[in-house]
C-alpha cells in the first residue's frame, strides 16, 4: 500500500518521522501522554485537533451519514490480527463492521455492536475494509469491500430496515466491482453514484486491462509520465444492488485541463474518495495515500472530470488517512480517523472537526494538530 516518499514541501507539515520510512510497513512510534497529546520519540508534546470519538474498539474510515435527523457512522474495525506489516496491507486484518450513531456533533456516541460479520459473507474470504451506507425507499444498504476466496477484492452490499443494522449480505458481489473503498452519493436528483477503487493494496492498477491480473503491479501503473490510474464511477440502478452501464473514470485533471501524472505523488488518486455537494458544484475528495494528504477537486457533474483544487487536510498521525464529509444543521463536518490511542497504524480511532467553504467555494486547509 505504500512506499518511501521524499517530497521535501511535506516534510515541514509533518510531526512524526514516517516520510523517511516505507510508509505502510511502519507505524509512527508515538506513545501516550496524556489525553490530549502524545510525545514523539525525540520528547516533543503534540496536541489533537480533536479527541477520538470512542475508546472502546479501534475505528477507521469512517463514512458518516445523516439519517432521519441522527448522525450514522460507518467505520472499518481495526484488530490486532497478529500479521506482520507490509506494503500489501496484509495487517489490516478486519473482520466485522460496528456501526456508530450520535445524536448531535458533540453528543454521545453510541456503539451498535456487530452490525455485519465476515462469516455471513457467502462469498467473502479475508479483509473486510472501509464501507459505506445508503438510504433508499424503506432500506438502508451498506456497501463493503472484501476479497473473496481467490484473495482478490470486490464490493458486495447488505441491506437492513434500520440504519444501525443488522445487515444481511448479498450471495455474491456487485457485478462489474472490484477494488475499494465503495463511497456512495445521491444527488438531489435522485440518481445514486458509486466511487470506488484504490490503488497498491487495494488491487486498483491490477485491473487496468479491463481484467484482473494476479502477477500485476503491486503498486500503480509503472508508467510515470502517464496519466495517473483514476478512480472508478458507477451510476446505481435502482434497486441500488446493481451497477446501470459501464464503470467510468472520475479523471482529475490540473489547472491546465490535462490529466494528473502517476508521478505526481502529492495530487494524483490514491484511495478514500468521497462526494459532496455545495453550492451547485461536486467536491470529489480523496487520499495521496503514500503523501499522507487529502485532496480536493471540483466538478459540474458527478462524473466528472475534476479539477484539482488543493490540499484540505494535512497528514494526520498514522499512515492512512480516509475521511468523510457532511451537513448537518447547517454546518459541514469531515469525519476522518489517526493512530492517537495505540500510535499503530493499524489500530485507528476516529475523529470528526469542522470544515469550512471559504466565499470562492475553496475548503478551508485544516490541521489535525494544535
């Protein structure tokens, strides 16, 4: 999922030493010392932007929705699965999704319990990673990647009469899905997008022939001055189980209007897309993954193409970084997740803090650290 980056502009954002290490085959060695801060190795204090949301179980990316008033969130459960680390993601090791629910920013946060198992997977084999949720006509479906008997990723979907689940899963995966991080956005009207992909472990760059590749690239498409793979877009049928025509790219494209390079680590798609929408545009955000960064670009269509628009988070402690966005009460707020219980990138918590639209519809730059 990861390797060395040595983007000198970075180095300065960051407050640990992971920019000189393989990224993913290392955790960011901060121990606890208090209950807003940690200590770095060298002894220096570091404060939170903000405290995680629940101690009780490690939390991760997670994708918060807004239904029937109520905050839902949408996580992935990081275990300590005993898996050595390395660049495939091997020790993300996830077996079963926990929904969480609050009533307001702020509030009490609630723990529904097993929500979705593994074992209740027909067709699922190893590692159950970032979900997503979705409300249509009386269901609500929650969207989950997982790699099936063959160790290859795909998205399936379970569906439930409450949004705190239980979820009953689908026998088989969505036709025409594979990769990760299944993100799902309606539009006001109506239709049901799908944004979904991510590329080294997440097995992206092995289906750049229309097919999977098992002796693929472990990484992204090798070829540096070339546009960089893209996230995948699906427009949802109705019944929101299917995927309606062919899976589509949502392109980036610079301020030129050319495509972003597969070199170009500190822009280019990594994983962890999102949508919203503010003021008649689509804000489609993601991960720099191996840069640590959360990007913005803005289009006309939920199909995009996108423009890039910059940086709004900046690298939070840990290696991933994966995030959601939403309204609620007239204000808008990012969920997003970093290692400060455990300090091991593998064993995350989750978070939320406001974001803000500055007047020209840029995203306000926001620091997870005081």
């Amino acid at each position: 999922m990861s390797k060395p980056f040595t983007t000198a502009k970075l180095v300065l954002t960051l407050f640990v030493p992971f920019c000189i290490l393989s990224a993913c085959n290392t955790s960011t060695k901060k121990t606890a010392d208090a209950a807003d801060g940690t200590k770095t190795d060298t002894g220096k204090k570091v404060k939170f932007l903000s405290q995680p949301l629940i101690s009780s179980i490690y939390t991760a990316d997670p994708s918060a929705h807004v239904f029937n008033g109520k905050i839902y969130i949408y996580p992935s459960h990081d275990i300590n699965a005993g898996i050595p680390e390395n660049d495939n993601g091997d020790h993300f090791a996830m077996k079963d999704y926990h929904i969480l629910s609050m009533d307001s920013i702020g509030g009490k946060v609630t723990d529904n319990g097993v929500a979705l198992d593994i074992k209740d997977i027909p067709w699922a084999g190893r590692q159950l990673w970032a979900p997503d949720a979705a409300y249509k006509n009386g269901t609500y479906y929650l969207y989950f990647p997982v790699k099936d008997k063959k160790d290859v990723f795909h998205i399936g979907v379970a569906t439930s009469a409450s949004p705190a689940g239980p979820f009953k899963a689908g026998p088989e995966p969505i036709a025409g899905s594979y990769s990760i991080d299944p993100a799902v956005f309606t539009d006001t009207d109506g239709k049901t997008y799908m944004y979904f992909g991510g590329i080294w472990g997440g097995q992206l760059q092995r289906w750049i022939t229309g097919k999977y590749e098992a002796d693929g690239s472990k990484t992204d498409s090798k070829q540096e001055d070339a546009p960089a793979i893209s996230c995948k877009v699906a427009l949802l049928k109705p019944d929101m189980k299917t995927f309606d025509g062919a899976v589509k790219d949502a392109v980036i494209l610079d301020s030129l209007g050319k495509p972003l390079l597969t070199k170009d680590h500190d822009r280019r798609f990594f994983e962890g897309s999102w949508m919203h929408k503010y003021n008649g545009k689509y804000y489609f955000t993601y991960s720099t993954g191996d840069t640590h960064l959360l990007c913005y670009a803005i289009g006309n269509s939920p199909l995009g193409p996108f423009t890039y628009k910059g940086v709004f988070m900046k690298p939070v402690q840990g290696w991933t970084t994966h995030h959601s966005i939403i309204e609620i009460k007239g204000k808008w707020y990012i969920f997003y997740h970093d290692t400060q219980l455990s300090g091991k990138t593998h064993l995350r918590n989750v978070k939320v803090t406001e974001l803000q639209h500055n007047a020209d519809g840029s995203i306000k730059l926001i620091d997870p650290f005081l």
